[in-house]
C-alpha cells in the first residue's frame, strides 16, 4: 500500500520531503553553538584570510621594497615587527606571504576533499567492482608515506606551483575517500534513500542530495 502511494505520487512533492532537514545556516548556528572554540578558530582563519587578500590595502610597504639605512631594525610604529638585512617591512612581507601559504595549504585540501567525497561515494553507492577498485588504489596510495610521494611527484612533474598542488592532493584523497565510502554504506541503505529510489530520483542526485549531506552527521552522532 505504500509503495503504491509513493508511485503516484508526484516526484517532485516526495523528493522535496525526503531527507528534509535545515537549512545550512541553521546547522552552521547549531556547530557554532556546540562549540566555541572551533567557532573561534574559524573567525580567526577568516581574519588572516582577510589580511591576505588585502594585503596591498593593509601593508604599509612594499614586500620587496628596500630601505638600507633601515636594515635590521625592531619593532617600531614605522616598522611593527621589525626589518630584516635588506631593510624590507617584516609585516608587509609576512602579510604578502601569507597569500601564497594560505593558497598552497587551502586549495590542495580542497581539491583532495573534492576528490576523495567522489571517489567516496562511487565506491560506497555502486560497491562490486567500482568499490574494488577504489578502495585498492586507495591503499595504494596510503601505502607510501606522504612526503615521499609529494617528492617524486615533485621531481618527476618538475618543480612549480601547479605542481605543487598535484603532489599535495595525491597524498591525502585515499584518506577522505575511506571515510564517505563506510559512510556511504550505512546511509545507502536508509529509509528514505529507498524511497527516493522508488519515485525515480536518478543516482546522482541520491548520492548528493539525501547521502552526502548527512555523511557529516553520521561521523559526529
């Protein structure tokens, strides 16, 4: 009887209703609320990233200009932290500098966490051959230690940034992809995954819309 009624029902209305839980500021508030301190650290990475971006705004000098005569001097209200052999701003080139550490440690985690969420999914959703050899590769690649793979990456691509972000993403996928994969497994199997398979919703929208979402409650409840 209510398989019948999920079939003629109209897709769209059952789809909206399965699965349905807050909206992303409601759970962003709840996290904050839970805890603080990861609520401060965040305002903390959103300040710095700040200060990167507006870096040219904010530095007072130029991050290769040069002052001689100024050369190894400290803390000061000219020179806030100082100066180095050159007579270059400390602050102005810590503030420039941190644009590119902030990229070089933000975008390849990005890129691995894309990577491993896909991988994740595929191997969890579809199993049998696609779940094998996923999950192969990715013992493959936690096999070999992080930094040695980042170097022979490095010395066979060449050295740049580009680069740079390959090696980085390459070590640490197989790691994100493990976890939304044994998340993947149990949330496949749920109530309303099922009935989302029965009004029609295509795979993909299952494993984005009503699974992966709620891969993060699973890993905290």
């Amino acid at each position: 009887m209510a398989d019948e009624m999920l079939k003629n029902a109209q897709p769209q209305e059952l789809e909206s209703q399965i699965g349905e839980e807050d909206g992303l500021k409601e759970q962003l508030l709840r996290m904050c609320r839970q805890n603080k301190l990861a609520a401060f650290s965040a305002v903390l990475i959103l300040v710095v990233i700040l200060m990167a971006i507006f870096a040219p705004v904010l530095a007072p000098y130029g991050e290769a200009e040069q002052d001689l005569i100024s050369r190894l001097q400290g803390p000061s209200a000219a020179h806030w932290f100082g100066t180095d052999e050159l007579g270059r701003d400390v602050f102005s080139r810590i503030l420039y500098g941190s644009r590119l550490s902030l990229t070089i440690g933000i975008l390849p985690s990005i890129i691995s966490l894309v990577v491993g969420i896909f991988f994740g999914l595929l191997a969890g959703y579809f199993g049998g051959w696609v779940d094998y050899v996923i999950m192969r590769l990715a013992d493959i690649m936690l096999s070999i230690p992080s930094l040695l793979l980042a170097m022979v990456v490095m010395y066979t691509l060449g050295q740049s940034t580009v680069n740079l972000f390959i090696a980085l993403s390459l070590t640490s996928w197989a790691s994100v992809a493990r976890v939304v994969r044994s998340q993947t497994l149990s949330l496949k199997e749920s109530e309303y995954v099922e009935a989302a398979r029965l009004i029609g919703v295509s795979n993909g929208k299952i494993m984005l819309k009503h699974i992966l979402p709620n891969a993060n409650k699973c890993e905290y409840n």
